[in-house]
C-alpha cells in the first residue's frame, strides 16, 4: 500500500470529475486546488477501502489469535505490571 503522500510527484492524467456547483462555487470562493483536494480525497478513500481489504483478508487470523488468547490467555501476561 502506498502512502498518499507517494502520489505527490507522480504523473498526472487528466479526468472528468462531477462535483455539485455549490460545492465547487465555495471552493473557488475559498481559492482550494480542486484537482489536489479531490486527489487528497481518493488517495483517503483508496486507503480506508485497502485498510478494510486486509481486515477482511486476515479475519481467520485474527479469529485464530483471538481464540488462541481465550484458551491460553496472553503470552507473557506474567510479566505485565498492571
């Protein structure tokens, strides 16, 4: 998974993008780079969607673990000060 600030210097390709003209109104007014606030957007969506992906993927593993722990208890729990 790259980290969106990766995306910075790399190529750029030229999209049609919809956005609803109030919204776009108020980000003219307020002088924000669309392109960049929009590529911000996706580049945190592609994120949350990845992040999302590998909890699914690794569910049984974390099913595993945690019956591990409910039978054994944690592993150096001896160990822990509080």
């Amino acid at each position: 998974m790259r980290h969106p600030a990766s995306y910075a210097n790399a190529a750029k390709k030229a999209t049609n993008v919809s956005l609803a003209e109030p919204l776009l109104a108020e980000a003219k007014e307020l002088r924000i780079n669309v392109s960049q606030a929009a590529e911000a957007g996706v580049a945190q969506a592609v994120a949350a969607k990845r992040a999302e992906q590998w909890v699914a993927e690794n569910a049984k593993a974390f099913d595993c673990w945690n019956a591990y722990v409910e039978k054994n208890g944690l592993p150096l729990a001896k160990y822990r000060s509080f």
